[in-house]
C-alpha cells in the first residue's frame, strides 16, 4: 500500500502533530510524514518530529520581505523532502492564495471551533462569550478565505458550567487528537473529496456519514 506522503506545518508545542505522529506509526495507517516544518525556531513540535524519526526544519519567516518569497522556500523544502499532501496543525501564519492555490485539496487545517462558528483566533473564549452549549474542532480543505474551505470533520464538546477558556480548551484540544488522525485517514484513503465545493461523507468513496463526526464525551 502507497502511503500519502505529508508534511506538517507547525508554530508550537504540536501536539496535534504529535497524534498524527503517533497514528503514521502504524504501518498499516494509510499516510506517513515525511517533513515538519516550522516557522518558529523554538517550536516544540520540531522535537517530537525527531524523536518520531521524522525529518524536521525550521524556516524562519522574519528573514523574507514578502510573504510569497517564504511561502516559494516552503513549497520547495516540502517537495525537497517528498511530500505530496500538507497539513496544518497551528500553524499561526496566513497563507496567500499562491500557496493555497498551489497545493489546492491537498492542503488541510485544524481549526479550533464548529466552523464556520469563531473564525480566528481566540475561539474558546469567544465561544464562552456567546453561550453556545456546544463547541469544537474542524478538520477542512484550506482556501484562500481565512479558516474557510470545505469541511472534512468535526468534533464536538459540551461546554459545562464553569468553564474557562483554558478549560474548554483542554477539552476541544482533546478531540482534535481524534478528529485529525481520523480526517487525514479518510484523506489518504480517498474518502473525503472535494466534489462541488463540498466534501460529501458519500458512499461512493466508500466512507460512512458518521467517518468523520466525533463527540468523544458521548
Ligand atoms: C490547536 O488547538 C489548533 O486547532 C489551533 O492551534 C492549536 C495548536 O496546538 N490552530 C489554530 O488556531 C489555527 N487557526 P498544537 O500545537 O498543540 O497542536
């Protein structure tokens, strides 16, 4: 079996990298990584690459004038190392439609909300702010649109009584574990195309309605 060849984009501690990791070590699981790259030096989630064994580099993007000139470094350091599908796992920079336009549907992120509830940043405070009672994460084909693009999955929390931000964040970050491994396995699988706009759960990929739906706490 041919394994989808990704590479992982990072800014941080990666542990939405690290599930991904831990998926792709079982030779059975229908995708490997074969580049992380982040675009900031400290970023923990180099570390866990190279313990996976996993080719890691850090590409500084203070050092480029203009966005595209990073972005045309990027896109050439991901074909250097092989890749041939990118995923994004808080990866805090916009991407122009240059690069989306480049790896279009080949491209996904991890977004923290039911999109397209809180777009951007601070998700989970302003989830808490608007009394919705039910949260969570998006796995979607990335487009030129800031955290648009057509929905692979999702996963939902409950938002409990007394929550802070940090603890629905814990919450959420928990079912992004799942949700990003099991999103990336339809990808690689064939499951989850992009057909009209939409990702359909259709059976004619083979896969199931409920593949990519989550609520870890039911
Ligand atoms: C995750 O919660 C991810 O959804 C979010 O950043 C965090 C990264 O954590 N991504 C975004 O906000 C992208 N707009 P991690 O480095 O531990 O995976």
């Amino acid at each position: 079996m041919a394994r989808l060849k990704t590479g992982v984009l990072i800014s941080g501690r990666g542990t939405n990298l690290q599930a991904l990791l831990d998926a792709c070590a079982d030779p059975d699981f229908p995708a490997e990584i074969v580049s992380v790259i982040a675009n900031k030096a400290g970023a923990q989630g180099l570390e866990r690459a190279r313990k996976a064994g996993v080719k890691a580099s850090f590409l500084d993007h203070t050092l480029y004038e203009a966005r595209e000139d990073f972005e045309r470094e990027l896109d050439e350091r991901l074909r250097e190392d092989g890749a041939e599908f990118v995923a994004l796992a808080g990866f805090m920079r916009i991407l122009t439609p240059w690069f989306v336009d480049k790896w279009r549907d080949r491209l996904i992120n991890i977004h923290p909300s039911l999109l397209p509830a809180f777009k951007g940043v601070h998700t989970h405070d302003r989830a808490l702010e608007s009394g919705v009672r039910i949260h969570g994460a998006t796995v979607h084909y990335v487009r030129p649109e800031m955290d648009d693009g057509p929905i692979i999955g999702q996963a939902a929390v409950p938002v409990l009584a007394g929550d802070t931000p940090d603890r629905l964040a814990a919450r959420v970050l928990e079912a992004e574990h799942a949700l990003y491994p099991a999103c990336l396995r339809l990808v690689a699988q064939g499951k989850a195309r992009v057909t009209a706009g939409l990702v359909r759960q259709d059976k004619d990929f083979g896969a199931s309605e409920t593949d990519a739906l989550f609520n870890p706490t039911a």
